[in-house]
C-alpha cells in the first residue's frame, strides 16, 4: 500500500516538475495528470506501465 502511494507522489512530483519546465498549455498537463490518477485506480498492479503513458502524454504536450 505504502509502495503504491510513494510511487503515486513520486509519479505527481515529476508531473509537476514537467509542467513548471515545459511550454504547452497548462491544460494538457491537467489531462494527462488526470489520466494518471485514473490509470493508478484501474490498474493498481501496473504503475510502470502508467507511468510511461505519462510521460508520453507530458512529451506530447512539450511538443505541441
């Protein structure tokens, strides 16, 4: 439990810092924050695979 949630934290700590560094619209950084949290409640027992969705999301957002 204590694994999941540090990563979690761990995940929204490198979002933010994605956020404050990158250009894109504020926005697409909120979804894709968004879609983390919901990919971390449908799938507990996949956080790698998350993660890499979101940081393809926030590259996605970079590049627009």
């Amino acid at each position: 439990m204590f694994k999941k949630l540090g990563f979690f934290l761990f995940a929204m700590g490198v979002s933010a810092s994605y956020a404050i560094a990158g250009g894109g619209e504020p926005e697409c950084y909120s979804q894709c924050n968004a879609d983390l949290e919901q990919c971390m409640t449908d799938h507990p027992g996949a956080p790698g695979a998350c993660s890499k969705i979101h940081r393809i999301c926030y590259a996605s957002c970079a590049s627009d």
